[in-house]
C-alpha cells in the first residue's frame, strides 16, 4: 500500500451540510475501496490565488491515506465527475514526504 495526499478544493456557495456530504462521499469512496485513512483536515474558506469558475474562494480539505496503487485512477474519476468540487490533486509521499506530514500533524496537535 502505497502513501497519498489529496487535497480538494469545494465551491465556496455549499452549505455546511452539502460540504459534509461531499467530504464523506469521498471518505467513504476509499475506505470502500480498501484504503486506510491516516488524516483528514478541514483548512476552511480560504482565498483563491487566482479566480476558478468565477469564484475568488474555495473551502480546502486534505485527505491523507494509503492505498493500493489501483485506486486512485477511479478515485480522481469521482473527483472530476463531482460538480462541488473545483480543483483537487493526489500526489503519492515518499518515506521523506510521510515524514514531514507527521511531525506536521503532531504539531498541530501539540497547538489544539
């Protein structure tokens, strides 16, 4: 099983409810699919760089999870298919990148 981080980028005119709706469509999708969830995150309404769709704000989400290798061409399917997601990308971590995301998770929880 292989590491991956996604994150995802929602249309900032969703309720909370639709965004809850669509995050755990997407949790389930994997765990569903033999994935483990490591971490999962809410980073909120942030401001976009650039306008997508004619917005200037999206909420954020990250997923990070292992997975085999087979999953994650129909998992990015799903992504492109969802009309409440703008913007996502998976990128598989290396031994250095999971690493990193420890100690980045371990310090968040230090600040909680």
């Amino acid at each position: 099983m292989n590491h991956y981080e996604t994150v995802f980028i929602l249309n900032p005119v969703l309720s909370d409810e639709q965004i809850a709706e669509t995050v755990k469509k997407f949790e389930d999708f994997l765990i569903n699919n033999g994935a483990k969830m490591v971490s999962k995150e809410n980073w909120g309404l942030k401001k976009l760089a650039y306008a997508i769709q004619h917005k200037k704000s999206g909420f954020y989400h990250l997923f990070e999870f292992a997975a085999p290798g087979e999953v994650i061409a129909p998992y990015e399917q799903e992504f492109k298919r969802e009309e409440r997601v703008m913007r996502f990308l998976t990128v598989k971590l290396d031994k250095h990148a999971i690493e990193w995301a420890e100690k980045r998770r371990s310090r968040l929880k230090t600040k909680a």
